[in-house]
C-alpha cells in the first residue's frame, strides 16, 4: 500500500469514528426526550401533597391526586401526576382503576405490577377495615344491613354471594362468602350454607349479593333461590331477615321490596 493509500485509509477510519460518535449522541438525545428526567422540584411536590394529605385527608382532592399519592409508593422518581390522568382517561373514573385488572392497568406506561398490586389492595383493604369495624355490632333494619354489606362488595366486578349470621340480639357474629362468578348462583353451595349457620350459632341469617354495572332490582332467579334458602334455614330453626341487592350505588332490600312474601 503507497502512502496515498495510507493517508485516504486513515482518513476513512476518523471519519467512520465520527459517524459512530455522532450516531451515539443522537441516540442518547432521543432517549432523553423519551426517557424524561425527573423535575428538579418533583421532590418537593411529593412532599406537599403528602403534607396536605396529612393535615386534611383527602378532603379537596381530585381522584387524579388520589391515584397520584399512591402511586408516590410504587413509582419512584416519575411524575405520576401524568401517569394517574392516564389511568383516569383509560378506565373512566376512580373506581373504574380500583376495579381494573392488574394486567390491564400495566398497559399504562410506567405502571408497574407493584403500582396495579397496590392500586388493587385498596378495595379488599376497605371490606377488610369495616368488616373489623362491624363486629358485635347490632342490625335491626335495612337501612344498618345494606350499609353493612356494601363495603363487601366495593371493587367487585363479578358476582359474590354473601351470607351474615346474627345471634338472638341482632349481633354480627360473621360474614361467609358463599359464591364468586360470572352469575350470582353458578357455585351457591347449599351445604356451605348450612355448615356456616350450624357453626356459627346463627340465630338469624342475612343474604347479599351484587349486579356489577347492572339494575339493584330482585331478578326472577334472585326470588327463587331465596324461597330455596329461606326454606333451608327455616329448618334449621333460623329466621331469614332480608336479602339485599347491590346494584352500583343503589341497593335493595327484598323484604321492603316485599317481593311475592318471602319474609312473610
């Protein structure tokens, strides 16, 4: 190779070099717009928000600051304020993201199976908080009962079955899941039914069950597994108080509802 050839070489080579280098920092560039640094205040955001939370609870939040907060503990060093209009924009509201599948909400970027994880903690937490709550209280009416089992059913996007037993003075004693399904009936055990009252000491029994993203209103099949259990119970010396039907945020009550003298 003559010297000509050397420095035409040479010069091939820096410049191959120089299209890397510059390859790499266009690169870089774009992984940067893509990729968003933290803002130099997102510290101290996360930290008014919490104070805010602290000194008011969540009085005068937006559901997007609800899910903004929670995710403060599962995504680090991101603007989740972003991430919480995603979730709200995607499943329509907050219960909507509450109610959501994990797999589902990690189609949002930037949530990650931890942030679903807790996103869906909150609602069994809830059932779990009253459940505890509730305890050797006493429900005489419809009113207490529905606002008793309600907390049971927040989140629940498929159907459950619910059973209570009270003692003689209308004390809670438990609540039993009895089904969960795509229907109310596909799974209702009346032999787990029994076990619970018999194991219990149930004097009374009250039924619930949900219409997810339907009517509260008494179906024909409602009706007659009612008559079904009613006539269970009643053999067993246990009186049936009511059964009630959560539909979205409306309930009913099958005794006031009077339907064809169940309780009669």
């Amino acid at each position: 190779m003559g010297f000509d050839e050397d420095i035409t070489a040479l010069a091939d080579d820096e410049l191959s070099r120089a299209v890397a280098e510059k390859g790499e920092q266009i690169a870089e560039e774009k992984a940067d717009v893509s990729e968003p640094k933290p803002r130099k205040d997102a510290k101290g955001h996360r930290q008014r928000v919490k104070e805010r939370f602290l000194a008011t609870g969540l009085e005068g939040f937006a559901p997007h600051e609800m899910i903004e907060l929670l995710l403060f503990y599962a995504i680090p060093m991101r603007d989740t304020k972003k991430t919480a209009h995603e979730l709200l924009d995607r499943f329509g509201s907050l219960s909507g993201v509450l109610s959501a599948e994990v797999s589902e909400l990690t189609k949002i970027p930037y949530v990650t199976e931890s942030a679903a994880v807790l996103l869906k903690l909150i609602p069994p937490l809830i059932t779990a908080y009253y459940a505890d709550e509730s305890k050797g209280t006493s429900y005489s009416d419809t009113t207490s009962l529905a606002a008793m089992f309600r907390p049971y059913f927040v989140g629940a996007n498929t159907n459950k079955f619910l059973l209570a037993c009270f003692d003689h003075k209308l004390h809670l004693i438990s609540i039993a899941e009895i089904s969960r399904g795509t229907s109310a009936y596909t799974s209702i055990e009346m032999r787990k039914i029994l076990s619970e009252v018999l194991n219990s000491g149930c004097a009374m029994a009250a039924l619930a069950h949900n219409h997810p993203g339907g009517s509260a209103s008494p179906s024909k099949e409602d009706v007659a597994v009612t008559r079904r259990i009613n006539e269970l119970l009643s053999a067993v010396d246990v009186k049936l108080m009511d059964h009630i039907i959560v539909g979205g945020s409306r309930t009913y009550s099958m005794r006031d509802g009077g339907d064809l003298g169940i309780f009669d």
